[in-house]
C-alpha cells in the first residue's frame, strides 16, 4: 500500500475530525473550547502543506545541487513514504551521479590537455583582449629567455616590438620574429571565444637550431661528396707516383747519363706525391665531421667536467703567462650529455682562446658556469685577446673556415654539431675586432 497515500489519508481526516469538532462546540455555545482548537487546525493545515510540498523543496535541492557542483548528495530519506518515491530518488541520483562523472571525465581531460601542453617543446600561451596570460608552459618561457609573464606588454623589455605584434596577428596566420639572443621565432596565432571573452592563442617554435641543423646537413653532405671525388682522384695519383720512382730509380737513372735531370725529376716526384699526399690527410681531416657518433647520454656533474677540463690546460695556460679564471655557480646541477664529446668541445673552444691571446699582453682566459633565469646550463669561455671582426662572425661556423694559419676550420662546426646533437646551442658572442676579446657561450638544457 503507498504509504504517502495513507499519511495523507490520515491528516486529511484528522484535520476533518477537528474541524467539525470545532464547529460542533461552537453551535452548541462552546464558543471557548472551539476557539481552543483553532491552533490545532491552522498546525495540522501547515503539516499537510509541508507534507505535500516534500516534493518541491527535493526539486529545489536537486537543483541546487546541479548549480553549485555538489554531487554528494544522495536523496533516499523518503524511499519509505513508496514506489514512486523510491522511483523519483533513484533518477534524481542518477542523473547526480552522470554529472559526476562528467564532471571528473572533464577534469581528467583537461589535466591531460595540460599536462601536454607543459611537457611539449613547442611554446604555448594565451592572453586575453586586455593582454593578460591566461595560460603558458615552460616551454615558451624559455625560448623567450624569461621566467615570469602576466602581461604581454612586460615583453617590450626583452623583446622589442614582440607585444605588438603578437596583439596585430590575426587568428591562423604565422610570422618570423628574430630575438635579440639571435634566434629565429616561428610565431602561429588563433583565436578562440571563451565564455563571451576573445581569447588570443599563440605557439612560438625556434626554427634557428632547424635551420642550423639542415645547414648542417647540407655541409656534411658537401663534405661527403668532395671527400669522396678528391680521394678518388688523388689515390690513384699517389699509386702512379709510387711506380714512376720505382721506374726512374731502377731503369732511368742507371742507363742515363743526365744525373742532374734525372735529380730533378725525382725531386718533382717527390713533391708531387708530398702534396698529394698532404690533400689526402687534409680530407681525411674532416672525416669526424661526416661521421660523427650519437652520443652516448649519462649524468654528468656540470661542475666536475669543467674542473676537468681546466685542470688539461693548468700548465700550458702558466707557460704561456695567460692568467686563468674558473666560476661556477652552479655545483650541484647534472645534465643528460655524452662526456666524452663535450670535453671535446670545451677542450677545443679553450686552445681556440689560447691560440687567440698569442700577442696579447695580460693574457686572461674564464670559464664561467650559471643557471640563466629559464633554468639552462650557460658555460662563457671568454678570453681577452683582439677579438673576431665582424666578416669572420657571420662565417666562424662554417666548415672549412679558419682564421689560423695552421687551422683545418673543423673545430668550430664540430663543436657546434655536438652541441646541437645534445639539444643546445652554441654562440659567439664576441663585440667585434676592437681588443674586447671574445665570448663563446654554450646553452644546455638540465
């Protein structure tokens, strides 16, 4: 039997029964004793209304609960007053419980979303009209060298004219931004409306070290090519050489007459087969830089490398009167790296410095290790000699130059080869030919 059915049955005769108890005792003079009871039908008259709006106030809660995200509550209090309450709760939990769920799927997503967004290379964020960050992830913070943004106008420090534009480029299109520290920005823009704001999103890539990397293979593939066309020509050159002494040793020179002839003509056999030879080894020179190895990552201790590496140079460097410096301040930090290639580069970036201070009076070399405000590893080896003048600047990396006079021009293209296999860069950052000497900056990520 439904029991709502029956309460309602019940105050609904109980509140008859007073009534007309009431009404009998004031037809019969008893005016006092019905207004007694009074109280008792305007009681039982409010009970049946707060009985009968249950309903209601359980609509409003539910909807209450809907509005403000409670899905906590759970209606089942009333499940005994019958079938189509028991009903009635069941879909209201119901529908609490799929909101519920939608509600943590959302959630789940959007930390998914997130958490890409703050693990991917590419920079990521968004400001809205007002040029406030709604969203940024680290990557972006360190292509544009800061650590802190709330307001894309804050740019105009580091980037000059960067807020600009980004606030002028309209939704899918893509612009070139070249940073003071030389790097090339790829800049992409869309633009979203979110809850009735327009909110503008931009991805920012460094498109330098793709660039360097293709020039890079363009350079090996050069290389491979004339390595290949000069030993094919100059191998068999050597091999003719080799039989023309034997001929001129062992059937020329015993049968003629000429000795000062035949002098001569060993001696430009000599000659010729010196400099084929010496093209030989020049080209074998850059071997390493076609063929050089994947490195072969661990943790290496930043300081310790360095101190290493200082420690090869200690004698040479008090020989040569060239006063040596080393700060690091960065002592506990370890980077994923090939060791073996990095104290190549470093090994090789200090003789450079070296050789660079051969006429200098007061010589001084520094090797200075930090964290930059984007958390990279920065290593400065910074020497005090005349410096680079601007026309070798543009072409120091390039292999096959050289300002030495012994130089094979490989070095420096090695160096930077291995620092961009190990995910860094490496600058030069010299002021000029003016005496300030130069500064070789190597950027690692930890």
């Amino acid at each position: 039997m439904n029991r709502f059915s029956v309460n309602i049955s019940l105050r609904v005769l109980l509140l008859t029964f007073t009534l007309a108890t009431s009404t009998w005792l004031y037809m019969h003079g008893m005016t006092p004793l019905s207004l007694l009871l009074f109280p008792l039908v305007v009681l039982q008259m409010y009970g049946i209304y707060h009985y009968l709006n249950r309903i209601n106030r359980k609509l409003t809660l539910f909807l209450e609960s809907i509005r403000y995200e409670d899905f906590s509550i759970r209606f089942s209090g009333d499940n005994k007053l019958g079938k189509s309450f028991r009903m009635l709760n069941h879909q209201f939990n119901e529908v609490l419980e799929a909101f519920r769920q939608t509600r943590a799927e959302k959630e789940a997503n959007l930390k998914y979303i997130d958490t890409i967004i703050q693990h991917i290379s590419i920079g990521v964020f968004s400001f809205d009209s007002e040029g406030h960050i709604e969203l940024i992830n680290p990557a972006a913070f360190r292509l544009m060298g800061i650590y802190r943004l709330r307001n894309i106008s804050e740019l105009k420090s580091m980037h000059p004219g960067l807020a600009e534009l980004l606030r002028e480029l309209s939704s899918g299109n893509k612009t070139l931004y070249a940073t003071t520290q030389g790097q090339q920005l790829s800049i992409h823009a869309a633009t979203v409306r979110l809850q009735g704001r327009l909110i503008k999103l931009i991805s920012i890539q460094n498109i330098h070290s793709e660039l360097q990397k293709k020039e890079l293979e363009a350079w090996q593939n050069l290389t491979k090519i004339l390595r290949h066309e000069i030993m094919n020509s100059v191998t068999p050159i050597v091999s003719l050489i080799g039989t023309m002494k034997e001929i001129v040793d062992l059937d020329i020179a015993p049968t003629s007459g000429s000795h000062e002839g035949i002098a001569d003509l060993q001696e430009a056999l000599l000659t010729v087969e010196s400099r084929s030879k010496g093209i030989m080894n020049f080209v074998n020179a850059y071997r390493d830089y076609t063929t050089l190895p994947q490195p072969q990552f661990t943790r290496v201790n930043i300081k310790s490398l360095v101190a290493t590496v200082s420690s090869l140079f200690q004698a040479d460097m008090k020989q040569a009167n060239i006063r040596f410096l080393l700060e690091v301040d960065a002592e506990n930090v370890e980077i994923h790296a090939d060791i073996s290639q990095l104290q190549m580069v470093l090994i090789n970036l200090v003789k450079n410095a070296m050789d660079a201070l051969e006429q200098t009076s007061n010589a001084s070399i520094q090797i200075k290790v930090y964290l930059n405000n984007v958390q990279q590893i920065c290593i400065e080896i910074t020497d005090n000699g005349p410096g680079i003048d601007t026309e070798a600047m543009n072409k120091i990396f390039i292999p096959f130059f050289t300002t030495k006079k012994t130089g094979s021009g490989i070095g420096l293209s090695l160096s930077q080869q291995i620092i961009q296999m190990h995910g860094g860069q490496l600058k030069v950052l010299s002021p000029g030919n003016n005496g300030n000497g130069s500064t070789f900056l190597i950027l690692l990520n930890t």
